[in-house]
C-alpha cells in the first residue's frame, strides 16, 4: 500500500478508486489526469464569486501532483467525468476539505460517506469563524426574508438562513414557510417519499416549525424562491452564535 492510500484511507472511508498525477487545472472543481480522465471533486459546490480563488489554489497546491482517488464508484457521469474525494500524496486531508476550510467552496447538498462529510463541515465551520473566502462576504448566506435577492440566485446552489414560521403538507409534498405570503415567500418542499429520512434525522413538521435554521441546495421559483430538500444534511439548525457569524441573519 503506497503512502498515499494510507494516508487516504484516515481522512475519508470511501472504496479506492485509484492513484495518478494531475496534469491540469480545469476549473474550480474539476481536474485531469495524467492518464487523461478528468475527476470531478465530490461533495463541494463552488460559489460563483470563489471560482477564480478555487481555481488559482488548485493550480498551487495540486497541479503536478500525485493523488488518490476515492469515491462510491468510478463511474464516469454524462460528461465523462469520474466523481471523486482527492487526496494528495503523504496528506491526509481531502483537496476538499482544504477548498472549503479556504473559504474557495461550500459543503453540498451529498457530501458523500459520514466519514468524509464530517471532515467537509469541520472545515466550512472553521471557514466561517474565520471569515474566510466567501465567508467575508457580508451576503454570503442569503436572508430567507429577501425574496428578492434570493431570486436573483436562481439555477444556482445557494444557503439561506431563517426562521420557519410554518410546516404544511399539502398532497405529497411538505412545505417549509420562511415567510407569512406563503405563495411569495422563500421556502423549503420535500416530497413524501423524502419524509421518513427526514423523520429519521429528527425534523418532522413539529420540530422544524418555530426554528430557525440554514439551508442549502439549488434556488428554483414557483411563486417565490424554492429549495427541494432531498437529504435531511440540506437543512442545519442553527445557534444565534453562528447566526451572528453569517452576519446576523
């Protein structure tokens, strides 16, 4: 076993899925291989005001590098990119735990195996409290109650941050309402196959109404802003600590 699957192997329990040396920086998120596969980083999203600091950390710390490979599986997406959690040789810690804990990404809506998503919320936590990257931005996480700059992040991966003031299902679907003109409002659907999951985490209609919480996943409209939860890790109950953090929000 070489140093760098060992090293691996402590940061993030996902199968191996192989080793190489990155020969470009294509993005933010995605690089290739000095066997030519491109590897898509798992578990982030990168904030559009981050991507050129992504990018340009990349290029100094992985460019020419030797890495591993973990993930679920290998399978290329419809892009022919293969998905994955990189380490660097002899590190043991994710490429992004590291663009996260830079403040250059945030944790996504599946950030893969509970080993390796503790890692990427212990980063973007420390991120915050420093007030790094993004999170110097004064609007980083959007305030549930503006409508409309939440609108303007539409198609894009996005946190927001409120109080729930309803819970309602209504057919098969669970509407959390972060404003009181529910149809105008900013608010959070998960559909009734998602509920027992949900239930499961410990946010059922009762718990979740009256507090206050952070969401993330991508911004859609239908009447105002929405936010599909599928994975109960969209949704964080929140302290008025990190509240303050976000800036006061």
């Amino acid at each position: 076993m070489t140093l760098a699957i060992a090293a691996a192997q402590a940061a993030c329990d996902s199968p191996l899925q192989g080793e190489g040396q990155v020969s470009a920086i294509l993005d933010a998120r995605t690089l290739r291989l000095d066997d030519g596969r491109e590897v898509r980083l798992s578990g982030i999203e990168i904030p559009k005001s981050a991507e050129t600091a992504g990018t340009a950390w990349l290029r100094d710390h992985a460019l020419r590098q030797k890495v591993i490979l973990r993930g679920a599986d290998d399978a290329p997406d419809r892009y022919g990119r293969q998905h994955a959690f990189m380490v660097l040789d002899g590190s043991e810690m994710t490429l992004q735990s590291a663009l996260v804990g830079e403040g250059h990404a945030v944790v996504s809506a599946s950030s893969g195996d509970k080993a390796c998503a503790t890692e990427l919320r212990e980063a973007e936590t420390r991120a915050e409290g420093s007030r790094l990257g993004v999170w110097s931005q004064s609007a980083f996480v959007q305030n549930a109650g503006a409508t409309a700059d939440i609108l303007k992040y539409i198609g894009r991966f996005t946190l927001v941050e409120g109080t729930i003031l309803s819970a309602r299902q209504a057919g098969a679907t669970l509407y959390l309402n972060f404003g009181r003109r529910r149809i105008q409002g900013f608010a959070v659907t998960v559909s009734r196959r998602m509920m027992a999951s949900f239930a499961a985490a410990g946010m059922t209609p009762a718990t979740l109404q009256g507090k206050r919480v952070r969401v993330r996943g991508w911004i859609s409209q239908h009447g105002g802003p929405r936010i599909e939860a599928r994975l109960p890790s969209q949704i964080e109950f929140v302290s008025d600590t990190r509240t303050a953090a976000a800036g006061g929000k």
